[in-house]
C-alpha cells in the first residue's frame, strides 16, 4: 500500500473514531436529557394525585399517557388507571423500599417507572407506581442514531477524499525527487537539483533542500575525485617515465650506470614521499590521524623551523623574526613541525631574490596565533579558495614548489594537521605585494591528553 494510500486511511479512520466518540457522547447525553424530562412528569404527577390515593381511589387519566397504580402493602391492586392490565407496571419496584425510577417493558410498552412507597407517619399504606411511555425517546434516539451513522459515513468519505488529494499534492515533491534520483542513477548527472514551489520551511521544503545539498556536496566531490586522480596519474607519470627511461638506457648499454642508477633512487624516493603525503593526507582528513599529544613550547618549535629551513633561504632572501611570544599549545610536535615547515619552506620558494620572510608569534584571548610572511607574488583572488586543496593547479600557484619536488600536498597537509590539533589556518594574499599565513591553535589546558 501506497504512502498516500495509507496517509488517507489513517486520516479516515481517525476521524470515524473521532466522529464515533461524539456519536456516542452525544447519544447518551440526548438520552439522559430526555429520560431527566420524563422523570420531571413523572414526580408532577405525583404530587397531583398524591391527595387521592389518600383516601384509596385513583382518578382515570390524572395526566395525559400517564399511567398511574396504587397497591396495598401487601400487594394487592387497590386502583389503576389502566383496566386492562392487573399486573404490576414493575414488579421489582414494588419490593423496593425506597422511591426508584426504572425503565422496563410492560407487555408491548416501553415505559420509565416511578414507584414510591407511601407511608402514615412509621405506618406503610400503600404503594404509588406512575409510568409513561418511552416511545418518543426511543425515536428520537433511533433518529439520531441514523443521523450520526449517515453523517460520520458521509464525513469520512468527504475526508478520504480531500485527505486523497492533498496528501498527493504534499507528496509530489517526493515524486519529483525519487525521479531526480533515477535519472541522475542512470545518466551520473549529479548537476540535476529538484525544483519546490512550495514554502521552503515546510517539512519538503527542507527534505529537498537538504537533498539538493547532498547533491551539490557529492558533486563537488566527485569533481575532487576526478581531479585528484588526474593530477596523481600526472604525479605519478614524470617519475615513471624517468626510471623506464634508465632502464632501457642501462639495457641498451649493458652495464650499471651510476647516474642513472642515482636518478631512478631519486624518482623512487620521490614517490615514495608523494604515497607518503597522500596517506598522511588520508589520515588527516578522514579525523584518524594519529596525534602524540603533550606540552609543546612553540616558540622553541618555531625557531627549530627557523633555523631548519635558513639553508634552503642560504643568502637569496631575508629571514627574521617579529614579534613573538612564548606560547606554550597541547599538540603532536613532530606533526605541528611538519606545518611549520610548509608554511616557511612555501613562503621561501616563491619569494624572489631579495625579498622577506617574517615569522610571529602571539597570543589572542585563548588561541595562539603564528605568522608567516612573505613578499612574494601573490596569489590571484580566483586561486584563493581553493590553495588548500590537493593538487590544486593556479596560474601562480604557491602549491607547486619551483625545484619540482613538491607535489602540492603541503598546503593540504598543513590544513589538516590544523583542523586535527582543533585550529583554524587562514590566508590572505594580494597579487605584487606578498601572502600571509596565520594559524590559530587552542592553547594548552592542564589536561593535555591524547
């Protein structure tokens, strides 16, 4: 069975459950005003013959359809007045000995008995029994009865069908994304996005909304997938080629060459460190990068780096420090070392002669805030978005490294590291006047764990 199919029982049949409840309800409170109406007769009555029976005798109609009966303490018809039936209008009511108000059937009669015992100060003389008949009670509950019964059927049917037709139109959109979804299942085309004329903050409105964002995520990473392999067959291809090409060098010349021997370690170390970075990179991004956490003071980390990477700056450009303070972070030293010297060794590279790098160090509220800045080219503002990313190819690129050693994961790599150690790296550069790195890191609490 269908959604729609059963929204629509289920709002129908709530609603003859609903309209059944107030049926009854409405039944028995009709009942109870029409029996309190007759029982209102019944007692007027009985103060109307009340002096009567006094003296033993019972006039012929007190009272239009009332029926009257007066009998003796020991039960003995005294006056009635109805002479065709000698017989108790209700035989238990005469053993009470106390006024009761009973419904029975008298032979072919439905009729709401009034019988009181009546009594000369602590002296029994007789008992009183006054009845009428039900019978325009019990019409006027079989014609409500039919009432309700057409009117809840009618209701329900009415409801079936309205509930039928705006569940379907609530429930298109849903149809609009499951054939979304086949067709971007057969033609791969994840640019699809499904159009909603309804509001937006209803419920649909934010399952589609919600599915056309899946869909833009997918796609984005499916365009990441793409380029991620190209690029890495394009990674992977130059250090091939070089080792195939000393391969059959060295076939042809039938002996071992020294060089190329010295260039096939070298393409294969170079791999070797692209499958490393890309594992790393791996780890990083899927949160399971493993981290050795303790106390590290980053001031003295940032000055190793400095140190560290002055001998590939030799005498080209300038190195300095600027402002720096001692910053003590709850991080993994070895992999906080490895940002370091992306940031550093990046600025280095596409810094020309005689320009300058500068470091910093500082601190801002409860995060420590490192600097790296050079003056380099720039980098367009249409690149910008995308320097953190694997492989990425600008026209002035900073992911590519100028001694074609680099694979342009270090960027990628540091982003990550970042986000693992519960930072933020941010980049800010202008074409001709230079880039500046910063990165924002917690700083240490007295619970440092792993």
């Amino acid at each position: 069975m269908s959604l729609r199919a059963r929204l629509t029982l289920l709002y129908s049949t709530l609603l003859g459950g609903i309209l059944l409840i107030f049926g009854v309800a409405l039944y028995q409170i009709v009942g109870m005003l029409l029996i309190g109406q007759i029982d209102a007769r019944l007692n007027q009555a009985y103060q109307d013959v009340y002096q009567g029976i006094r003296a033993r005798t019972v006039p012929r109609d007190p009272l239009l359809d009332i029926y009257v009966q007066f009998w003796s303490p020991d039960l003995r018809l005294l006056s009635s007045s109805i002479e065709r039936f000698n017989h108790a209008l209700d035989p238990a009511g005469l053993l009470s000995q106390v006024p009761t108000r009973r419904t029975v059937y008298f032979e072919d009669l439905h009729l709401r008995v009034f019988t009181v015992p009546l009594s000369l100060g602590k002296r029994p003389f007789g008992i009183l029994q006054l009845g009428t008949s039900m019978e325009g009670v019990d019409a006027t509950q079989d014609a409500l009865v039919i009432i309700l019964l057409s009117g809840s059927i009618i209701a329900m049917i009415l409801a079936g069908l309205a509930s039928w037709f705006t569940t379907g139109r609530a429930l298109a959109p849903l149809h609009s994304v499951t054939q979304t979804a086949l067709t971007i299942t057969r033609a791969d085309d994840l640019s699809r996005r499904i159009l909603y004329q309804g509001p937006p903050e209803d419920e649909v409105g934010h399952l589609i909304a919600a599915f056309n964002l899946t869909l833009s995520r997918l796609e984005n990473l499916f365009n990441t997938q793409r380029r991620f392999l190209a690029d890495v067959g394009h990674e992977l291809r130059t250090p091939l080629t070089v080792i195939k090409g000393n391969v059959d060098l060295m076939r042809r010349m039938g002996y071992s060459d020294p060089e190329s021997l010295d260039g096939i370690e070298n393409e294969v170390d170079r791999l070797t460190r692209l499958v490393g970075d890309l594992l790393l990179l791996a780890q990083a991004e899927s949160g399971k990068l493993p981290l050795d956490r303790r106390i590290v003071e980053l001031d003295t980390l940032l000055l190793e780096a400095m140190q560290q990477m002055r001998v590939l700056a030799r005498d080209r450009l300038q190195m300095r420090l600027g402002e720096i303070d001692q910053v003590l972070i709850c991080g993994d030293q070895d992999r906080l070392k490895q940002v370091l010297v992306n940031l550093i060794g990046n600025a280095i590279n596409y810094t020309p002669a005689g320009g300058e790098v500068v470091l910093g160090l500082g601190k801002e509220g409860d995060q420590a805030k490192l600097i790296v800045t050079d003056t380099g080219p720039g980098i367009p503002s249409e690149d910008l978005p995308h320097v953190f990313e694997r492989f990425y190819r600008g026209e002035k690129s900073r992911t590519r490294s100028r001694d074609g050693k680099g694979f342009g994961l270090g960027l990628s790599i540091a982003y990550w590291i970042v986000r693992n150690h519960g930072g933020r790296i941010e980049v800010d550069s202008r074409e001709g006047k230079g880039t500046t790195f910063c990165v924002w890191l917690p700083l240490a609490k007295d619970d440092c764990q792993g």
